[in-house]
C-alpha cells in the first residue's frame, strides 16, 4: 500500500527526541491519513540507528535511511526524499522544534490544491536577542549575495507534493541548498505561520563551522551574483585609482608636492584586499566546480530497506 504522505526527518544524534518524535507525528496525523515516517541518520555517533530499527519492529511503516557519515542535514533532507512514496512529502526537523501538531494544518492546505506549503517561524525560544538580530542580518546578507527570493523564518520545514518533490530531485548538486532550489524552482507556495518550539532534547548539531559552509553553499549553489560583485570590485578600484591619478597630475602640474608614503601603503593594501577577497570568491566556484565534474555524491546510502535500495 502507498502511503499518502511521507515524512522526512534528517536526524544527528537525536537517540533522545526520536521515539517522542516519532509519536508526536503518529499522534498528529492519526489514523485517517496513511504516513510513511522516513528517518535520515545522518551518521549519529549515539544510538539514533538502533533507536529507529527498535521502533520499526513494531510500526512498519517507520523508515531507516542511514547515511554512511555525516553528510549535513541539507543532503540528508535528500536522501530522505528520494526514499520518500507519499504523493506529498513533508520535511521537518526531528528535535520537535518544528512541532508534528502543525502537520494537520500543512496536509489540509496540500488537500486544498496547494503544491508547496512553507511554514515560517514565527518565534524561537532558544534563541537569544542578539542571536535572534544576527540571524535576520545573516538571512538578508543571503538573499542579497544569491538573489534567491528566500522568506525570512522560513527554513526546511515544508510540504511538497510529489511533482515538486521530483523536481527538487532533479538538481544534481555535489553541495545541495534544499532551500534555495525550492525557492528558486518557483513553485506557487502558501505561507503558513508557526510558532517554534524549544529543543526536545541534547544541543544543535550545527555548529559555526557548518553552519558557515551551508551559507556559503546557499550563495554559491544557485548564484553567480559574488562573481558580478567581484568584477564590480575591480571595476571601482579602477575607477578610484584613475581618479586619483588625475588629482595626482593636477597637484603636480599646479606645483604642489603630494605626500607619498600613505597613499602607497593604503592603494597596496586596499587593492591587496580586493584581489585576495575576488580570488577567495573564485576559488569557491572552482572547488564546486572541481566537487561537480568528478560527480562527488551528496552523500552515500549505508543501509536503507530494500524497497528503495539504490
Ligand atoms: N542534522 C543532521 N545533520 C547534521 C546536523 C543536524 O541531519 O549534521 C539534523 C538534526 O538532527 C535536526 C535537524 O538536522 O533534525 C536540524 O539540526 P539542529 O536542530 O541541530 O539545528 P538548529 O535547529 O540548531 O538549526
Ligand atoms: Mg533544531
């Protein structure tokens, strides 16, 4: 039998919020709605596996997808969509931040004709004030530099029917941004509020360094705007140097001396900087391009059921 809706849920290390994640789901969508729930491991270090293999035993349709190593949760969110048979999948997070009591509301919107449903975040209780300004100001520096039109508070909790999905699987992306290819596919989307909740359990899995190399794979994956901005770089250092080489030439022709020593050490450093910042920007582009050629995987499947063994 093919399960209506699946659920996707990327987990690292989360032994202690699955079972609750797991139940809250079932609880959610109850008994009218046939629900596949597909668990990414995205090689946890703790128990997370034999926590999903133990529940399985008594729900058929609970799901292991165990990723061979850490892959990140943007490449475990595909995994979990290439398992996925519902004719709509709905990711989210396992942690219960993104609460399995909304999903009543996502389903129903989807029944009503909608394609893609993305939920926004409306509050974070863990976050503080200032994480809270330098994540908005983070969202904004990222739709700037990709020139994706991404919602603020919106993040990977959403639901795609099943041709959308298709399409997101379409992309064959070394270093997936989940995000940025639905909002750049362009899907008719409803927006639906929600409140966040706190960590069931255990502390993110996504620390600084990752959560940098997602936003640089979230402005380098579906943009060419830094390379633009690198050539516009260029052209106003240009600009400013051919300016002051007139000033320079006036001064001079008009008898004044010009002072040398600091307008030298400044012009070297400022266009130093420039060119080490154009060439940091094009060695990303290269190193995707290098990752792309040589047809690097997102991540590799260890262990899945065999239905959808690849
Ligand atoms: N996650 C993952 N791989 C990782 C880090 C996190 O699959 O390398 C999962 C994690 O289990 C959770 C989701 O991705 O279900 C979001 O991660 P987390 O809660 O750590 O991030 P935060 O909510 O702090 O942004
Ligand atoms: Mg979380």
């Amino acid at each position: 039998m093919k399960p209506e809706i699946s659920v996707v849920a990327p987990a690292y290390n989360e032994a202690r919020s699955i079972h609750e994640f797991i139940a809250a789901v079932r609880r959610a969508l109850g008994e009218e709605v046939a629900v596949e729930i597909i668990v990414v491991d995205d090689g946890s270090t703790d128990e997370t596996a034999a926590e999903v293999r133990a529940i399985r035993e008594l729900d058929p349709l609970v799901r292991l997808v165990r990723l061979s190593r850490n892959f990140g949760n943007q490449a475990a969110f595909l995994a979990g969509l290439r398992a996925a048979r519902g004719r709509a999948v709905i990711t989210m997070d396992c942690d219960l931040q993104n609460p399995p009591d909304e999903l009543p509301r996502m389903v129903a919107a989807w029944r009503k004709g909608a394609r893609v449903v993305q939920m926004v975040r409306r509050g974070n209780p863990d976050a503080t004030l200032a994480t809270r300004a330098t994540s908005r100001m983070f969202e904004w520096v990222l739709r700037c530099l990709s020139g994706l039109p991404l919602v603020p508070g919106a993040g990977d909790f959403r639901l795609l029917d099943a041709r959308a999905a298709e399409q997101v699987m379409r992309f064959s992306e070394s270093r997936p941004f989940y995000r940025g290819m639905v909002s750049w596919l362009a899907i008719p989307t409803v927006y639906l509020e929600y409140e966040a909740h706190p960590r069931a359990a255990g502390h993110s899995g996504i620390g600084l360094h990752k959560r940098l190399r997602i936003s640089l794979d979230a402005i380098t994956a579906l943009s060419i705007r830094p390379l633009r901005i690198a050539l516009l770089l260029g052209l106003i250092a240009v600009t400013l140097s051919m300016a002051y080489l007139v000033v320079v030439l006036v001064a001079y022709f008009a008898g004044h001396s010009v002072a040398g020593y600091p307008t030298i050490i400044f012009t070297v450093v400022f266009l130093g900087a420039v060119q080490l910042i154009c060439a940091g920007v094009l060695g990303e582009y290269i190193g995707r391009i290098h990752e792309q050629t040589r047809g690097i995987p997102p991540y590799v499947v260890a262990e899945a059921d065999e239905e959808f063994d690849e």
